[in-house]
C-alpha cells in the first residue's frame, strides 16, 4: 500500500509538472524526466483504456458489496490510478497557480512576458539539436515540413482561423500529447494554435469566479475549460500513444520533424513581442533581450543539470 509520505512526493513532482506545462518552452515530460517518475508516467497512460475503466465502474456502484470493493481496489492498484490522480491533482493545482500568474503577466507586461517565452523556446531548441538530423533529403524535408507547419499555423493563429468548440477540443488532443513528451512544450503548441492565452485566461477567471462565489461568471470559463479536457482525455487515449509509436519505430524523423516545428513556432511569440512594443528604443529592446536571455538561461540551466539524463 502506498504511503502518505509517497503519495506527497508523487504530489510535489506532479506539481513541478505542471509548473512546466503552464510555460511555453518548457516541457512537463522533461520534468517527469528528471524526477524519476517517467517511465511510469508512459506506462501507466498506456495502460489506460476503455473496457478496464467501465468494469471498475460497475464495480464501483456496487460499494455495498465486500467482492466489487476488493475487485475495484485491485484494478485501480493495476492501473496505477492512485498514482495517476495524485499526480494530476499536482499538475493541476501547479498550471493552476502558474496560470493566475501568466495570465496577469501577459495583461500587465506583454512584451517581456512573451520575449521571455521567445527565450525558452530558443534554448528548448538549443537543448535539442543533436536530435535533428539533416544528413540527407528526406531529413531535410521533415525537418521544413515541421517549421512551415507550425510557422503557418502560428500566423493563422493570429486571426484568420476562428476560435471555437471545435479548435478548442483539438488543441486539448494536441497540447496533452506534447506535453507528455520529454523537451516538447505542451504549452508552446497551444501558443502557435492561438489558443494559449484563451485557456490561462479561462483559468483565471474560473479561479476568481470561485472565490467569488460567482456561479454565473464561473459558466463560460467552465465550459471552455471542459471542451478542452474533453479533447485532451482523447489525446491521452489515443494520440500520444500515436506520438510514442512514432517515437519508437521512427524516432529520427519524428524528433526532427518537432524540433522543426519548434523553430516554425517561434513566430508565435515573436509576433507579440512586437505587437507590444509601440516604441522601440535602445532601453526597450535591450529590457527585451534581458528577458529573453533570462529565459534562455533558465532552460539552459536545467538542461546543464540534467545533463547524464537520456532523452
């Protein structure tokens, strides 16, 4: 039986998760990475699926019965489920605060706001180099097919694709699968999509609505927050186990393929660095760069402490 003291450590690195997915160019994969718990983060998502899930429920409605509690308990044991939920209590608890504070960040000081998001991305590339591999035309074609991709979603972000109940659910299929990914930014994704700032201000408000007491301001965040829980539940259950058989049978190509897209990405937060800056000057751009290195820095300071651990 796990303990509470386990259970708190489980809690704590869930938390650092999330502290990571919430920023773009930092990947809650690379956390899980470093904390240990990786392996059995992919596991037990694989492990996931339809039919286990309704026999535990069927157990579940029958709390009376002494045969479905002990039947419930050890599928749920099985599946690592008490892991999983105190981990994404973590996470969720983590983007949460993270989200309160990014979302008064972009309001308040946009342009530095995204030059350090330009920063991280940046060294996340940096990071990753070595994974691309362009020794040849077919490398070389994967890797501009990544960057067009997601140069030209991050300009039709900008306006010319509408938001939605549809675009929301993809972006939830998308931004998880990224995010269980080591070096990959779940985040970043949901910024080229355009759908960054709809979500952290969703989340935001939900916060304030709570402790309002407010049930009728608490509706529309509610329901944006839940299309996108919705797409991300199918991309945990279907997409990134695509990702992984991608990863396994195709790795070269693949991690060429996002790290390019990475690079392409880059006009998503470039773009609002200059839609936030009326006036350039020699003080604001150099307050600008300052940003930006301290977000390269960042990454590049935890990819030196991290350095023996293998992608």
């Amino acid at each position: 039986m796990t303990t509470a003291r386990e259970l708190l450590v489980v809690y704590l690195k869930g938390f650092a998760m999330g502290a990571a997915d919430a920023v773009p160019g930092v990947s809650g994969g690379t956390i899980a990475l470093i904390t240990g718990i990786y392996d059995r983060l992919i596991k037990a998502i694989a492990a996931l699926n339809v039919a286990d899930g309704l026999a535990l429920l069927q157990d579940l409605r029958r709390p009376q019965d002494p045969a479905a509690r002990a039947s419930a308990l050890d599928r749920a044991t099985e599946l690592d489920l008490f892991f999983l939920a105190v981990l994404g209590v973590g996470v969720v608890t983590a983007a949460v605060t993270a989200a309160n504070v990014i979302e008064w960040a972009v309001h308040a000081h946009a342009g530095p706001t995204y030059a350090f998001f330009f920063g991280l991305i940046v060294a996340s590339v940096i990071v990753l180099r070595d994974e691309m591999v362009l020794d040849s035309p077919a490398g070389w074609a994967v890797a501009l097919a990544g960057f067009l991709l997601a140069f030209l979603v991050s300009g039709l972000s900008n306006g010319a694709i509408e938001d939605g109940p549809v675009v929301l659910f993809f972006s939830g299929v998308i931004g998880i699968s990224a995010m269980v990914l080591p070096g990959i930014s779940g985040s970043l994704i949901l910024l080229t999509l355009g759908q960054y700032e709809t979500i952290v201000g969703a989340v935001e408000a939900l916060t304030s609505a709570a402790f309002a007491l407010d049930l009728t301001v608490a509706v529309a965040p509610f329901v944006t927050l839940a299309i996108f829980a919705s797409g991300a539940l199918v991309g945990i259950l279907s997409f990134a186990r695509v990702v992984a058989w991608a990863l396994e049978h195709h790795r070269v190509q693949t991690l060429t393929f996002l790290v390019a897209l990475m690079v392409g990405a880059l006009r998503a937060p470039g773009e609002r660095v200059y839609a936030a800056t009326p006036e350039w000057t020699v003080l604001v751009a150099a307050i600008l760069i300052g940003w930006g290195v301290l977000g390269a820095v960042a990454v590049l300071g935890l990819d030196a402490m991290t350095d023996e651990i293998t992608y």
